[in-house]
C-alpha cells in the first residue's frame, strides 16, 4: 500500500503534461492506471 501511494504521489499533473507533449495516449492510460490504482489502495 505504500509503494502505490508513493507511485500516485509522484505522478504529478506536472508530469502527466510533459508525457501527453510526446504521446497523449500513453498520459491517459497512466492517469487510468494510477487513478485505479489510488482507488483499490483506499
């Protein structure tokens, strides 16, 4: 539980911009990913 918390805690928004610059489809799957990923920790 706290290794996927640290993952969706340095994920930032910040981050999510600059992949969605190079490849919008990879920045979506990995904003999914780490959002269900929040969601089955919690």
């Amino acid at each position: 539980m706290e290794h996927a918390e640290n993952a969706v805690n340095l994920l930032t928004e910040e981050w999510i911009n600059e992949i969605a610059e190079k490849n919008p489809r990879v920045a979506t799957e990995l904003s999914n990913a780490i959002n269900n990923l929040r969601n089955t920790t919690t």
